[in-house]
C-alpha cells in the first residue's frame, strides 16, 4: 500500500505533526471522515475528499495534504485493510477511531458528493445510536 505525507493538527496550541504512513492510516486520521459511524466512503466521494488537500482544523482537529489521486485497485485495497483492521489495535495509534465497526454501505454509494454523502450517514447512522 502507498505511503502518504500529511500533517494532523490536532492541538490549536501546538504544532502540526508531520506524518509518513500507508493509505489506511491516512484515512484513518482524517478527521470526520468516518466518524462515529465508521462507514466506508465510496471512491467517487473518497476521491473528492482526497482533492481537497484537508486543513487544519481551526479550534478543532485537523488533517492536511496535498492533494492526492486514488486508484480504483487503490481504493479496493484500502476497503480491504479498512474491513480487516483491528480496531481497538487500530485506536491506540489514530486517536480519533470512535466507531466499533467498519461498514460498506453500498446504498450510500448512490449520493453524488461528499456532502449529501455525509448527510445521508448521520441520518442512517446517527451518533451514539449504538
């Protein structure tokens, strides 16, 4: 799997830690990007996320990179490790895990962008519904 270059700001008060890790770690450190839920963003929205290179966070925790484009093989690699991954393992090095599962939604995957995508998980996956 590729190794990316990010930054996570996850302190308003320190500075941005610069980071080398595969493209699950990466995923797995953008923040608010699975959430509590831990659903799966399809390729078209992990895409557009990809695009935007992240940010900082402000007064909450932030992610940032250049932006980056995914393969399909890529992508399909990545749902795998994300189906695979050890959860409480994986909470000790991203902080910010908070869901108990990874899930791949397929009737989410109908929602054009990362928005509506978004909207349609909460909805379907409140926080704290568990």
């Amino acid at each position: 799997m590729r190794l990316l270059n990010y930054k996570t700001h996850w302190s308003y008060l320190g500075p941005a830690i610069k980071r080398k890790e595969p493209l699950v770690d990466f995923v797995l450190d953008i923040f608010y990007l699975m959430e509590d839920s831990g659903v799966v963003p399809p390729f078209h929205v992990l895409y557009e996320v990809l695009q935007t290179g992240g940010d900082n966070g402000g007064m909450s925790p932030g992610t940032s990179w250049r932006p980056i484009k995914i393969k399909q093989a890529e992508y399909q690699e990545l749902v795998q490790a994300l189906l695979d991954l050890d959860i409480a393992e994986a909470k000790k090095k991203h902080r910010y895990i908070r869901f108990q599962k990874v899930i791949v939604d397929e009737e989410l995957h109908q929602k054009p962008t990362y928005q509506e995508w978004r909207r349609a998980v909460t909805s379907k996956y409140p926080p704290n519904s568990k």
